[in-house]
C-alpha cells in the first residue's frame, strides 16, 4: 500500500461518482509538488471526512491530557 505525505490540498472535483482530492507537498526549494490523489466514492466521502474529523480530535484531546499529565510542559 502506497503511503502519501502531504502538505496541502491543490484541488478537489467529483467526477463519475467519485470524489478526487489532489494533493500537494513541499518539494526542493518549498515549491508544491503533485504528491498524490486520494479517491472516495462519493456515497461515503461524507463519512470518510467526518470519521478523520473525529480521529483528529481524539488525538488532540490525547496530547492536551498528557500535556497536562506532564508539569511545565506547554499545552499547544
């Protein structure tokens, strides 16, 4: 399974029922290169965004509480 690092997102276009999201990283001299681009169906972008959206936050949630485990340690 390819693994994509990405900066950036360039564009994002539903064509034939599928949801195609472009993406960009940062290449030599911190010029956006094409990294890759992620396909949904469209019937389940929707899910797909809102499941990230909710893994995001338990990570955040996750580093605030061990942040706040950890004394003298700034919380971002």
């Amino acid at each position: 399974m390819p693994i994509m690092l990405i900066d950036g997102i360039k564009d994002v276009v539903l064509h034939n029922g599928v949801v195609r999201v472009d993406c960009v990283s940062a290449g030599p001299n911190n010029q956006q290169q094409a990294s890759g681009t992620l396909l949904i169906p469209a019937n389940i972008a929707g899910p797909v965004v809102q499941a990230l959206v909710n893994a995001l936050a338990e990570l955040d949630r996750k580093i605030r509480e061990q942040a706040d485990a950890k004394p003298g340690v700034a919380t971002p």
